[in-house]
C-alpha cells in the first residue's frame, strides 16, 4: 500500500479530524481516533453541545462525493457539561493520555465569540494556550473560519490583523508548539490572510470553507431550522482547490491543511495534488461517522497505490502543472479539443432527431432535417452541441485529446 506518511509534521498520514462535535471532550477524541488519522483536533473550550446537520439532497450522496450540501446546527444545542478551563484541562490530559501515541493532539484555543463579547480575550487565549500545552497538546489551533467570523469581524475589527495579532501573540505565549490557523474562505482574501498568518509565525495554515448561507424549500416552511448556519457540502473542493494551487503558485510553502467540501477519498486527493499537505475531515467525521473516515483513510492509500503513487510526496502538487500552464500553452489545448469539435461529424445511426444540438448553436453550425443532425460550415467548434447530446452521436475523447497535449 501506498506509504501516508507526512514528514514534515511527523503525522502518520496527513488527515485531521476537524474540530467539531465529533472532537469534543476527551471520550469523543478517543472515539475519533479509532480511524487512525494522522492527528485530531480538540474542539475548543466553551463551544458547546449538539448542533446536528442537515444533508441534501442525501447523505449517500454526499458519502459518494457527488454534489451535496451540508448545514450545521439544526439539532439541539446545549451547554456544555465542560464548563471550567479547570474540567476542561483534564479531558486534554484524558486524551492525550489514551491517545495512541503516534497520532497528533491538535487542540483548538479561543473562539470568535469571546472578541466579539469583549473584556481580556486576550489574556484568557494565552491562558489557554499555555494550560493545553501543559496538559499535553502537541499543537494549538486558532480557529478563524467559523461560519460569520468574517462577517463579524470586519464590521469591528479587521480580520486580517486580528490573524497576525493573535498568531503572533499566541506564538509568542509558547514559542516551541507549532500554530495551526484555520481561516475562512467567506467574505475574505485569503492569500492576504495566508501571508498574514505566516508572517506571524505559524506552523501550518487551513484554508477551510464554510459560509452563511440561506436555503430553503419552495415550501419554506419545511426547511431546515435554522438556515444559514454553517453551509458547505462538495461543491466547496474546487474553491478551497484553487486557494491552495493559488497559494503555491504565488510561492507560499508553509505546510496546508484543506477543509471544506471533503466527503470521498477523490476530493481528499484532490487537495493533495492541489498542493496541500494535509487534509482536514470535519462535516464527515460528525456527520457521516468515524467509519466512513476510515474508509476515505483507506481509499485513499489503495488509489494512490493503483495509480503509482509511491509515497505522499510523490501525490502533492502533481495537478499543479494543468494549473500554472502558460497562456500559450493553455490556449493550444483548447483550440486542439476545438479542432476535434469541428472536425467530427454527426454519427448518424445514433442520431435521434432530438434537435437539442441545434437549440444551443449560435453559429448555424449544425441542423437537424429529416430527423437526423449535420453539421454545416458554419460551426468553429465551440463543442456545445457536444454537450447536450443524449445519445453519443456527437462524440470525441475530450480526456484523451486534452491529455496528449501534455504528452507531446
């Protein structure tokens, strides 16, 4: 099988279980930790209990990695049982201590609630962060993706200096644990974010994505409790995908954690070939369960082991050659799959008269008479007509094309 390893952070594989409800306390740790990944994310004092999601248009679906959303905190919501820094401390000390020994206890200190509220925040994190440490934390997360924190903080602070702020105080506060700072991708710049945080000293950065957001039913009354609590779901891996080949193509090199949107191992390895080190597991750890992390975990070492991927180094940033192509280079390849586009002529016997290809041309490039499709001088090769057709009659093997423009 495949070798997971991640060097750098010495992490059995490079998948984090996500702070979230399926990471609070010390048994729900333990409990992640069953799926052997490479390290667990403590969920943050004073969080809370519940919340519960809401999965459309099912939860199979999202477990296949097709096109999902999920929401967060549509179930009951209770304080939490944890309700001293005191009692908190010892379900880090409980974890760490029953915790395999290989796999990493990230726990996750402060809340975006607690600069919103006020007072001495700021004393109480580097509290936090020197008592965790104590206790056994391997690292500290600052978690500044919680769905609104954007919104929030620009109307009173600005969240770009409160990255570099808090980092770099944190940083300061224990200066030999690694930082992991989780940022948003609502309503921010986050290479600006990004360059922030590495600025100030951070370890690793997580791109993650979730945002407000306001679904509904035509029949509204039925919808989820509480809409615009926390939407994702896997149409957020090509954003969260592009940020991370974004980042490396600007020359960032600080090791990455991407969230947001990972439900099946081909999105977690989509990340990786982005060029993130790292994946984070946080909707499917407390949403689809611990086992269906396991088997991502698992997936994700037999694919790279049939493909002859040897190793995690071999798999990071192997996309990043289709995303920092040239413009030249870039437009040959479309204009060779165009050139195949125009080239191709209807396939007849497959032809059904459904005249769907001459409803989408705008060049008169293709008609349809006596029931069957032609294609007309007309056409530049713009490949909709390929698009619609139901029955192959108008067909190319776009992959091979595409694909043996890098060969030659």
């Amino acid at each position: 099988m495949a070798d997971l390893y991640y060097e750098k952070l010495d992490m059995i594989n490079p998948f984090v279980i996500a702070s979230s409800p399926a990471t609070r306390g010390a048994d729900n740790v333990l409990k992640s930790a069953k799926c052997r990944p490479g390290a667990i994310t403590m969920r943050n004092f004073g969080h809370g209990m519940g919340g519960g999601s809401f999965i459309s248009p099912s939860a199979d679906a999202m477990y296949r990695g097709q096109q999902a959303f999920h929401s967060h905190a549509v179930g009951r919501q209770l304080s939490d049982s944890v309700d001293s820094l005191d009692k908190y401390l010892e379900e880090v000390k409980k974890a760490r201590k029953n915790l395999d020994s290989d796999i990493k206890l990230w726990v996750s200190v402060g809340h975006y609630n607690d600069i919103v509220k006020g007072g001495d925040w700021r004393k109480e994190w580097k509290r936090e962060a020197r008592e965790v440490v104590n206790a056994g934390a391997d690292a500290i997360e600052l978690h500044f993706n919680t769905p609104g924190v954007a919104i929030a903080g620009d109307r009173s602070f600005n969240y770009y200096n409160l990255v570099y702020t808090c980092t770099k105080m944190i940083h300061e506060e224990v200066p030999n644990t690694p930082i992991m700072v989780k940022l948003a991708v609502e309503c921010t710049d986050t290479i600006t974010a990004i360059k922030e945080a590495v600025t100030a000293g951070a370890t690793a950065v997580g791109p993650t994505a979730r945002w407000k957001a306001f679904y509904f039913d035509l029949d509204w009354k039925r919808t989820e409790a509480r809409p615009g609590a926390g939407y994702g779901g896997t149409q957020a891996e090509p954003i969260v995908s592009f940020i991370v080949a974004d980042a490396r193509k600007k020359g960032f090199d600080i090791p990455m954690y991407a969230g947001g949107g990972c439900f099946s191992y081909d999105q977690a390895i989509r990340y990786i070939m982005a060029g993130s080190d790292m994946v984070q597991l946080g909707a499917l750890a407390c949403a689809g369960g611990i086992s269906s992390c396991e088997r991502l975990i698992k997936d994700t070492s037999k694919w790279m082991d049939e493909h002859g991927y040897k190793d995690l180094k071999s798999l990071k940033g192997d996309a990043l050659t289709l995303f920092n192509m040239s413009d030249e280079f870039a437009k040959a390849r479309q204009n060779r799959l165009g050139d195949a586009y125009q080239s191709t002529g209807v396939i007849e016997d497959r032809c059904i008269g459904c005249s769907r290809c001459e409803d989408v041309c705008f060049y008169k490039g293709i008609e349809v008479k006596d029931r069957k499709a032609h294609k007309t001088e007309g056409c530049i090769g713009c490949g909709y007509c390929f698009q619609v057709c139901p029955t192959g009659a108008l067909f190319v093997d776009k992959g091979k094309i595409l694909s043996e423009a890098f060969e030659n």
